[in-house]
C-alpha cells in the first residue's frame, strides 16, 4: 500500500483501527519516513489535547456578573416599549416614504391620466431591480 491509502489512517488512534488497519499503517510507517513524521506529528497532538483536558482554569474575577449584566441591559432594551415606539414609528415612516414615491414616479410617467391609488403589493420587485 501506498501512502496515498495509508494517509487516511495515520491521525486515527490504534484502539480506532481494526487489527488489519494497525498492521499495514505499522508496516507501512516503518518504511515510509514522510508518513512516519505525520503519525508522530498526530500523536504529539493527541497527547498535548490530553494534557490540555486535564487542566482546570478558573474564570477571571467577575466574568459571570458581567456576562449576565449584559444579558439583562440587552434583555431591558428588547422590552423597552420607547425602543418599541421607535421602531414602528420608523418602519410606519420608511413604508409611507415608499408608497409616496412610487405614486410620485406613476404620475410623472402618465401626465394625462390621473394615477391610481398606490397599493403595498409589489413594493420590493422595483428596488430590487434597480438595486442590481
């Protein structure tokens, strides 16, 4: 076997393998020194990932009381009923302004009729188009 097909098996751990995949990844390493480089490279990962779980860090002081500080300013915002004004009244205005201007446009392209009431179906389609 070439190392083309051994490759696949150099990051797995001998307790991954079946019997017959640990004796061609064995034979093949020993021959191979590129290969042999990627398996050790993979089990120096393995063990520094092991070394690394047993390790306990403890939080700096205060982390938790922040974190969940911000949580309720963020939380009294979304239930703020002003910010709640705010936005309808926004969107309300961002939704007249469009209805306005698209009246506006049908009039100028028809002089001589009078344009109809404008209605919301549609909206989008328009700046969609010129926005591309």
């Amino acid at each position: 076997m070439g190392c083309h097909d051994v490759r696949p098996l150099l990051a797995a751990r001998v307790e991954e393998l079946s019997p017959l995949e640990a004796r061609i990844r064995a034979e093949h390493v020993a021959t191979c020194p590129r290969c042999a480089a990627e398996a050790a490279a993979y089990g120096r990962v393995v063990q520094a990932l092991a070394a690394m779980a047993a390790l306990e860090a403890e939080p700096i002081a205060g982390t938790l009381e922040r974190a969940l500080a911000a949580v309720d300013r963020r939380r009294a915002l979304m239930t703020d009923p002003r910010l709640a004004m705010v936005a309808a009244g926004s969107a309300g205005a961002l939704v007249a302004t469009v209805v306005v201007a698209r009246a506006l446009r049908q009039r100028r392209r028809a002089p001589g009729r009078p344009s109809p009431a404008p209605s919301l179906v549609g909206l989008a389609a328009p700046a969609l188009i010129r926005a591309k």
